[in-house]
C-alpha cells in the first residue's frame, strides 16, 4: 500500500478545541464531516423505514435497476446499507469517506438524470458532491496533529525541512 494511499485511509481526529474556536477552515472541515455523516445516515435508515420519502425506487434508473438483483425496493434496501457505511466512514476517515460520498453522489445524479423529470435535485446532489469533495479535502489538511491548523502545521513543516 502507497504511503499516499495509506494516509487517505488513516482515521482524521478532531481538531482541538482551541483550533475549534480560532480557526474558520477547522470549523468548516467539523461542519461538513458532521453534516457528511449524519445526512448518509439518515437517508439510509429512511430507505428501510420511509418516513422522509414513501416510495424511494422512483429514483432508480431502470439501467441500474437491471444490474442490481431483485426488485428496486430491494435495490434501495441495498443504498440504504451502503450509505449507513458511508456515513460511519466518513465519521472516522473523512479524507477518504469524501471521496465515497462525492462518488456515490455521482451515481445518484447519472441515475436522476436517467429517470428524468428530476434535474432539481440532481443540480443540488451536485452541489453536495462538491461539498463532499471539499471535506475530503480539508480533512487532508487536519490528518496529522489535531492541536494544529493548516497554517501552523504549514510553518512546521516548513522550519523542519530549513
């Protein structure tokens, strides 16, 4: 395994409490590794219990349909699952669980778009892939010492390379 690949993989911990307070890209990174966990896990727990939305399979594409067994009630039972993963992922690897959520957020625009009659939510399943995208991103900037920001981890690594 990478060096690379290890690290995106690597639990992120929580910035302190006093990087918390002062810091407003360490407050974005806690908002949307929180938002990124508790939203997948809702909607998961919403495919088997339907209170949100009663009939979930009118947004699976007949094309994926086709590929995952059993009907599209099973089909969503199955996203369910997978996006309760994916929540508890990003909740312990933000870094790489961005990047799962940003893909999976992918496959539901292609299937909305599919469907049709549903480009208003794929536009703002867009926009949450970019917030997806963007916490994996900033969780790389809060994977190493938690009692650090970005900028004063920079100027670290800087004075020890001179």
């Amino acid at each position: 395994m990478t060096n690379s690949f290890a690290s995106t993989l690597r639990p992120v911990p929580v910035p302190a409490p006093n990087v918390l307070r002062s810091d407003p890209a360490a407050q974005a990174f806690m908002l949307l590794r929180i938002a990124f966990t508790v939203a997948p896990i809702l909607f998961g727990l919403d495919k088997f219990a339907e209170v949100m939305i009663s009939d979930w399979p009118k947004y699976l594409a007949p094309e994926f349909n086709d590929l995952i067994p059993g009907s599209a009630s099973d089909a969503m039972h199955i996203v369910g699952v997978v996006e309760i993963a994916a929540g508890i992922v990003v909740a312990v690897t933000p870094r790489f669980g961005g990047l799962l959520v940003a893909g999976w957020l992918g496959g539901i625009i292609v299937s909305l778009l599919l469907v049709g009659g549903y480009a208003d939510i794929a536009l703002r399943d867009f926009g949450l892939l970019l917030g997806a995208l963007t916490l994996a991103r900033l969780a790389s900037a809060y994977s190493g010492d938690a009692a650090l920001s970005p900028s004063q981890a920079a100027s670290g690594r800087s004075r020890r390379r001179a």
